[in-house]
C-alpha cells in the first residue's frame, strides 16, 4: 500500500512537478543575484576606466616633462631603438648575410635624407645612380674584398661625377659653372659618406669573427651615446660647458665625460667578453671609436647647420632622421675596420 501522505502534504508530486516548484522559489533570487552581479560588475568597470584615465592623464604629464626636459619623446625613440637593437643583433649572430641587407636599407634610406635636403638647399642629386653604386659598394665590400673594393669606390665616384655632368648638359638651365662644380663635389661627397663608409662595415662584417667586431662598435657608438645624454642631462643641464656653441650647443664637455667613461668601460668588456682580445686593446678600441663617434656627430650637425636644418628627416619618431642616428656610427665602422687588423691577432684563445 502507498503510504499515506504527511500532514500538510497536498499529495505526491511528480519529479517535474518538483522541478517546476523548486525553479518558481528560485526564480526570483536568480534575478536579483544576477542584477547585483550587474551592477557589481558596471561599479568595476567604471572604477577600472577611471584608473586607467587617471593612470593615463599621469604617464601624458611626466612624458610631456620628459619631452621638455630632454627635447625629443624618449619612450618612443627608446622603443625603436631596442626595435632597432634586436634585429641588428639577430642578422649579426644568426645570419651574417642578413645583417647586410640591413645595411644596404640603411643606407638607401640615407641617401634619400641626404639627397633631398641637398635639394632642398638648391643642390643637384641624382638619386638613381647614387642608389645604384651604392648597392655596388656594399656588395663588393662583403663578397669581393677590400682590393676590389678600393675599384668599385673608383668606379662609383666616376659614374655620379659623369651621370652629374651628362644631366647638367642636357639641362641647359643656365647653372653656372661655379655651382656646376660644387654640384660634382656633393655627388662624390654623398657616395664616400654614406654608401662607402657604410660599406666598410660589411667588409669587417666579411672578416673571421667580423660579425663580433661589428656589434662590438655598433654597442660602443651607442654606449657613447647614450652616456654622453645621460651625463649631458645630468650634469650640463642648460650648457654650462658647451663642446663646439657655434655647431651644437646642446653637446656639453660633462657630457662628452660621461661618453668616454661609457665607451671606455664598455670596450674593456667587450674586449674580454666579446672580442677575445686583451682588456687594454679594449680600452684603445674604445677610446678610437669615441673620437671617431664624437666628429661624424659634430661633422653631421655642421652640415644640417649649413644647410638651415635641424634633423635630416622625420622617419624615426624621437630620433630624427635615419642619418640622425649613423652619425656616429658611419665614420666608427673605419675606426673598427681598422682596429680589427691592429688588434685581432692580439686574440688569446
């Protein structure tokens, strides 16, 4: 027999029954447990949104100091730097021939910032023929050597003097002769600035451990750099002591002494760690590439002086131009090239 049902009992419900009664108790607390979740989770949202606008309002002000403070946005020039850093350091120790395509972008890019402020400044620049044996350059330096280098920088200096003075024939815009003349010097002046001193870095690049070398005097030229800011910040804030005022006045002599101390602790390093060289080769490394550094950048800022420009170019936010950043290390890759032949046989297994 079933048994007989409690007292208060209505009588037996079947399982749906059951659930039909269970889910219409618990369907009012649902609702306003998921309108408090709601309202929670809009709270956090705002708070969120405003900690963030805050946290925002607050990095814009101190970036804004900084941009005042040092002149350029460090954040962004110090993100493209590390950018920058890490694909030269990639091609250098992975792929050598990587590193010269690299270069070869470098350079072309170069050229292109050279050419159009000479134009601008009422020069003639033949960018095809500059691009052209450029490439020549690089090419020969790191698969032919540097004896048929030395043939190829010849070669190269001929055809823009000649490709120069065709198109100045063909022109017949009444240039005078004295500018005429001036037009060839900058033509061969831009294929041994850019193209050539850059192609003496693959021609180490081509070396026994040459790829080394090469990192070892790209990191001193930043190294230099990068302690000559942070000194120059520092400690010559406002140009107390100004290197050359008629060429650069924000370069300061504390800090051209925090560059020397960088590259010069910085060569010792690489010397032992890198190079496999003594660690007072790496101070005479260190102190060539300095030197070499310190006169492309002031060498660099005389020619924007004279012609009326402050940066090259635009194309690297918080840097300038790409030239803006190869001052210093177009005229060291000689210094390194050289060094090389003078101190690698110093090596100590």
């Amino acid at each position: 027999m079933p048994d007989a049902p409690e007292i208060g009992d209505t009588g037996p419900l079947d399982k749906r029954g059951t659930r039909r009664a269970e889910s219409a108790r618990r369907a009012p607390v649902t609702g306003e447990n998921a309108t408090a979740i709601e309202a929670q989770l809009r709270a956090m949202r705002t708070d969120a949104e405003r900690n963030i606008a805050h946290a925002r309002a607050e990095f814009d002000q101190a970036n804004e100091r900084l941009k005042q403070r040092t002149g350029r946005d460090l954040i962004v020039a110090t993100l493209i730097g590390v950018a920058i850093g890490a694909i030269v350091v990639a091609s250098l120790i992975f792929v050598k021939w990587l590193f010269v395509l690299f270069a070869a972008t470098a350079m072309v890019l170069g050229v292109l910032e050279f050419s159009r402020a000479l134009q601008v400044a009422g020069r003639k620049v033949d960018v095809v023929p500059q691009l052209a044996m450029g490439f020549l350059l690089l090419l020969s330096g790191f698969f032919l050597g540097p004896w048929v280098h030395w043939i190829a920088l010849l070669v190269a200096i001929a055809v823009v003097i000649v490709w120069r003075l065709t198109a100045q024939m063909f022109a017949d815009d009444g240039r005078a002769h004295i500018e005429v003349i001036g037009d060839v010097l900058v033509a061969s002046f831009v294929q041994l600035y850019v193209p050539f001193l850059t192609s003496l870095a693959t021609i180490l690049l081509a070396q026994p451990r040459g790829e080394w070398w090469v990192l070892a005097f790209l990191i001193l030229a930043v190294a230099a750099d990068t302690g000559a800011y942070v000194s120059g910040l520092t400690f010559g804030r406002g140009g107390r002591h100004p290197m050359a005022p008629r060429i650069s006045p924000k370069k300061t002599w504390e800090g051209f002494a925090g560059a020397c101390a960088a590259a010069l602790i910085a060569g010792a390093l690489l010397a032992v760690f890198m190079l496999q060289v003594p660690w007072w080769a790496g101070l005479i490394f260190g102190a060539v590439v300095l030197a070499t550094a310190t006169v492309g950048d002031l060498g660099e800022s005389m020619v924007k002086r004279d012609l009326g420009i402050k940066d090259m170019s635009s194309w690297l936010p918080g840097h300038g131009g790409v030239l803006d950043r190869l001052d210093s290390i177009l005229p060291s890759a000689t210094a390194a090239l050289a060094l090389y032949y003078l101190l690698a046989p110093l090596g100590v297994s």
